[in-house]
C-alpha cells in the first residue's frame, strides 16, 4: 500500500492577495483546484492512502475533500496545533509505513509517483529528493567591477541555472528520529541535519514538466500550460 503525505498548512502569503479568502492548495489550475490534480495523479499511480497535513484554512480543504471516496482513496488528515513548517509535520502522524511519499500540496508535475517512489524503496534509500533545473533572467544588465570598482565584465540580462527542491520527497520512516517534537522543523533545518550527520541523500534529476504555483507569476503560467498539456499530467478526468 502506498502513503502520501501532502503538506499543505502553508498561508500562501507570496501568491496573495489570491490566497486571502481561499487556501492555496484549493487554487484552481483549469477547472480543478491544484491539490485535487496532485490526488488525482496519486490515485492513478497506485497510491490508497493520502494523508493531509493541515493548518490554515483547514476547515475548508477538510470540507472539500472529506475521506476521499470520490476518488476512490483513503484521505484523512493531521491538524497542527501551530504552524510547524515544512517537515515538522511528520512527527504528529502516526503509524506511518517504513517508506512513503511527501509532497507539497501546491506542485504541478507530469512526473510518475510511482516510479520515483519504488527507486526509493528497491535503493534502500533514506531520503530521496526529486530536482529541476530552474532559469531565472536577471532583468538588469550586470557590471562585475575589481576592487578598485573598476568595471572588468558586463552580462546583458544573464541568465542563472540553478538546480531545485521539486518539493517532492520519498522517505523511510527513520527520518522522523532527526525531526524535533513540537517544534517548527523545515526542508531546510532536515538537510542541513543530514549533512552534518553524514546521512545519504539521494538527489533525482528530473527533466520533465514542474511548475510550484506559489507566486503569481508562475500560477497564471501553470494555469496556461495545463490547459495546452492536460493530456500529460495523467489526471483521470473520468473520476
């Protein structure tokens, strides 16, 4: 049986003010809210189990999707008491499986959960972390100077690679012994206490489509481009 965590407690405060009255996985891409796409997606790659972890708002995204039977899985839900973060959350679900999935509940992907899921698992892995190659444009052109402040090289609106968090995660259950008790933990706190512990971290490239909506910009973007590309998120319209 496979277990998602979907982490979606966040307030949404970079994609305001559309995220003043409605939560931000309940943001619509087409005619779907984005965290009914992520199910949608996991439903189709044999996940049974989803498992929300909640904060703001969280009425309205318990009244939306209640216990799943609309599409056909097992969701249930985790109320943090105060805001927690990213992997703080963990801690207060209870009988996870040795291995499951955490994700963002704000992430448009074409990418397949269960491949991703399996390598994790078959590699013995610890913690296995999906990235992309994201290019921002600097929208100035950029003077490199010496120490004297004489100019030595000029970029016309360079552009900067930089390799991300999907925020789409496999993990084995030991993790939550590097995760602290009621106390707000985030991606962010959990890497660098790896690092600093030794444990391996599996990092997958992955070249495919990935979209986070959090800012508006590339909310209207991910809006766009589903309608063009629907076919390949792999949601099941017919649920």
């Amino acid at each position: 049986m496979k277990h998602a965590i979907i982490l979606a407690g966040g307030r949404g405060v970079r994609l305001r003010p559309y995220t003043v009255a409605l939560p931000k996985p309940l943001m619509p891409i087409g005619e779907y809210p984005i965290l009914e796409i992520i199910i949608r997606q996991l439903v189709r790659y044999g996940y049974s189990h989803i498992t929300m972890a909640v904060n703001h708002q969280a009425d309205i995204i318990k009244a939306y999707f209640q216990d799943g039977g609309k599409w056909g899985v097992r969701i249930d839900y985790s109320l943090e008491n105060k805001p927690l973060s990213t992997m703080g959350p963990l801690k207060l679900i209870r009988n996870l499986p040795e291995n499951f999935l955490v994700m963002n509940g704000d992430v448009l992907s074409d990418v397949n959960y269960a491949d991703f899921f399996d390598e994790h698992v078959n590699g013995g892995r610890t913690f296995s972390i999906l990235a992309h190659n994201r290019h921002d444009q600097v929208d100035y052109g950029v003077l490199r100077t010496d120490a004297s402040g004489i100019l030595t090289d000029f970029q016309e609106k360079p552009v900067n690679t930089y390799l991300v968090s999907m925020g789409i995660y496999a993990a084995n259950r030991e993790i939550l012994n590097s995760i602290p008790e009621d106390t707000p933990f985030g991606f962010d706190n959990l890497m660098k206490a790896f690092i600093a512990s030794g444990t391996f971290v599996n990092v997958v490239r992955y070249d495919g489509y990935w979209m986070d909506i959090g800012r508006p910009d590339d909310y209207i973007q991910a809006s766009e481009e589903f309608e063009k590309m629907r076919d390949v998120f792999n949601i099941g319209d017919s649920v």
